[in-house]
C-alpha cells in the first residue's frame, strides 16, 4: 500500500515540475515576441532570430525535463528535481520580466545570452544533487 502512495506522490511531482517548466518556456518565446514586436515582423524574422533564440531560451527547460522524464527516481530524487526545476524556473521569468517589462533597457538583449548559462548550471547543480540522493540511499 505505501509504495502505491509512493508512486502516485511522484507522478504528482513529475507532473508539477514539467508543468513549472513548459509554463517557463512558453513564457520565454512570449517574451522573444514582445520584446522585438514579433507581431510586426516578417517570416525572415520568424525564421532566423525568433527560432535561434527560442531554441537557447527553451534549451535549459528541455534539458531538465529530460531528466525528470527519461530516469528513473525515487520519491526522495523527483522532489530535489522539482525543486531544482522550481529554482530554475524562478530565476529565469524574473529575470526577463524584470529586464524586459519592469526596467526595459536596449542592452537587455544580454539576457538572451545570460540566462540559459546560469540555468545549464543550475541544471547540472540538481543532477549531481540528484545523483548523490540516489548514492546515499543504497
């Protein structure tokens, strides 16, 4: 009966944490658009900044949930991968709604560039952290 409760607890957790992050990436390409008035643009731009950049911004989000999908975890392991995936995610919208809604600047482009770097570490940070829970336990 525990491991039932168990099981369902972590696909409450697997659930929570890809939501956090496809809500984070949406947000991401939402911001590519508003940012450089993507309404306006044409299929040049559509197809060369919009997907190079999208692709950047959405990568670290991919990444982390490659890893709460494809491994295998105990309940102890989905719960550091959500809030691994609650940090990243935290980081990443305040970041670009602070730079590109609250104080726009033209140098916030750097933001593009920034981010995704922090959050590959941040990614590589809730693995090990991931991976030392899995060691711990055997």
């Amino acid at each position: 009966m525990e491991e039932v409760e168990h099981e369902k607890a972590g696909k409450i957790v697997r659930g929570l944490s890809l939501y956090l992050l496809s809500g984070a990436a949406a947000f991401s390409l939402e911001v590519i658009v508003y940012a450089d008035k993507g309404w306006r643009q044409g299929l040049a731009w559509w197809l060369t900044r919009f997907l190079g950049i999208g692709i950047w911004l959405i990568a670290p989000y991919a990444g982390m949930s490659a890893l709460v999908v494809k491994l295998k975890h105990t309940l102890r392991q989905q719960v550091v991968l959500l809030f691994g995936s609650l940090g990243i995610v935290v980081f990443g919208i305040s970041i670009l709604f602070e730079g590109f809604f609250v104080h726009s600047d033209p140098r916030s482009w750097i933001l593009y560039v920034l981010i995704p770097l922090y959050q590959w570490i941040a990614v590589a940070g809730a693995a090990a952290l991931r991976y030392a829970i899995g060691r711990q336990q055997k």
